[in-house]
C-alpha cells in the first residue's frame, strides 16, 4: 500500500476526476495505487532510506567498530555510529525468537560476541546516557549507540577481522517529509501520462504533449531530492568514526 503519497494527491496534482475501482475510472483507483508504490520504490532507490513506518528497512548483521571515547556522563567509553537512522525498533529480550524483531548488538568482550539486547546475558538496556548502572544506552533518532565501560573489557583477545560488534535494526524516518511526497507525486504523475493507454486529459500544461509532460514530471522529482540533498542519503559519521557500514538491508 502506498505510504508517502495517496491516489487523491494524484488526481489533484493533475486536476483530474478522483479515481475509483467501481465505478472503473481510467486509470482505476488500484492502478495509480500501483503507480505510487513504484515511485515510492524508486525514491527509496534514489535516496537509499525508507520515509515512513510502513516501508521500514531491515538491516542484519551490520559491521561496526566501536570508538573508545571519554564523557564526563557515566563512564561511557564506546561509541557505534550506524549506517542507517532513525532507529525504529531498539528494546531489551529475554528470548533469541525476539532478537530479529527488537535488534540486536552483538559486542566482543574478548572471547566472543555477547548480544547486549539479550537480557539473558545480564545486559541492561538505559533509558538516557544519564541512566546509571545501565550497559548500553541507543540514541534512536541519531544511530548511537553507548557503551558503558567498553574500556574495562577483556580486549587483549582482538576482535574477528576487525569487527567489534555486529548489529541488527529496523530504520526508517516515522513522518513522511513535504520532499519526498511530493517528489514521490511526480514520478507518479510521470508515470500515468506516459501511458497513452490510459488516456489521461489535464486541464494544466497547455499543449504540451504526454511524453513532454512525463519526462518534465520525471525531471521535477529529480530535481526535488537533489535540492534537499537526498540523493544517495548516507551517514558519513559512521564511516568517520571507522565503522564498515555494511549489512544486509532489506525492505
């Protein structure tokens, strides 16, 4: 189902009657909803995040080096920078089942990695980098993660090729930005009337012929993302601070 735009914001872009299945109109309201979930997948191509709750991504296993970094705020001492934020789904489990759905931060302590989610493992979870006592603190809307104590570690052993930790989490920004709807409604737009087969008269645009008008569409979208810098979104921090930024990403 489309989530960054809907077929009523189509038919007002190109001041045309509101689509319905039944009564059939052309095109149907299910063929723009099509539409949209292509322009929606290809805005997530372009700008390599997912832009509501609905089309959260999924990342599994995603490299990290930790920094060893001094506070004055609870002795934290490691600092992880992930690839991808905002974090959705980040939470204590008692149960490996649970690990996927909650995430998971898989640290070398020196003889192997302990998933620090895992309250089995005695880990606990903060709700503030000023939650004492706690061993891990996430920044959801940042992608940071804390460590409290990383120094004390056993670290004589190095980690496995470099990776200190493994990490696993949902992202995905939980409000869709003006940007990307409206970019997202004219790759739609550029789609429709580059279909003569669904005869789509505008009242706007003059004499301005169909491919005219899709390729204008096409390069309208384009010219959104560029100019709010979304094209090719990524976290530079993480590869600053020496992470790998590499994982499997999923939709």
């Amino acid at each position: 189902m489309p989530s960054y735009c809907t077929h009523g914001d189509i038919s007002a872009f190109l001041q045309v009657e509101a689509f319905a299945d039944s009564p059939a109109t052309t095109p149907t309201q299910s063929q723009v909803e099509t539409f949209i979930d292509l322009a929606e997948s290809r805005v997530e191509e372009l700008t390599g995040h997912a832009w509501s709750t609905a089309k959260a991504r999924e990342v599994t296993d995603e490299r990290v080096r930790v920094q060893r970094v001094r506070s004055n705020v609870v002795n934290l001492r490691g600092r992880i920078q992930l690839e991808h934020y905002p974090i959705l789904t980040f939470s204590q489990h008692a149960t490996p089942s649970l690990a996927q759905t909650n995430g998971n931060v898989k640290l070398w302590t020196g003889g192997s990695y302990v998933d620090f989610l895992d309250s089995d493992n005695g880990k606990t979870l903060g709700s503030s980098v000023t939650d004492t006592g706690k061993n891990l603190f996430v920044d959801t809307e940042r992608g940071i993660i804390y460590i409290d104590n990383y120094s004390t570690f056993n670290m004589v052993n190095s980690s496995p090729a470099g990776v200190d930790a493994y990490v696993s989490y949902k992202y995905a920004t939980a409000t869709t930005p003006s940007d990307i709807k409206l970019a997202t409604i004219y790759f739609t737009a550029s789609i429709i009337v580059a279909n003569d087969d669904l005869n789509v008269s505008q009242t706007t645009e003059g004499s301005m012929d169909n491919r005219t008008k899709s390729e204008k569409y096409e390069e309208m979208g384009m010219k959104i993302l560029t100019d709010h810098s979304r094209i090719g979104r990524t976290m530079p921090m993480a590869r600053a601070i020496g992470g790998f930024g590499t994982g499997m990403v999923t939709p």
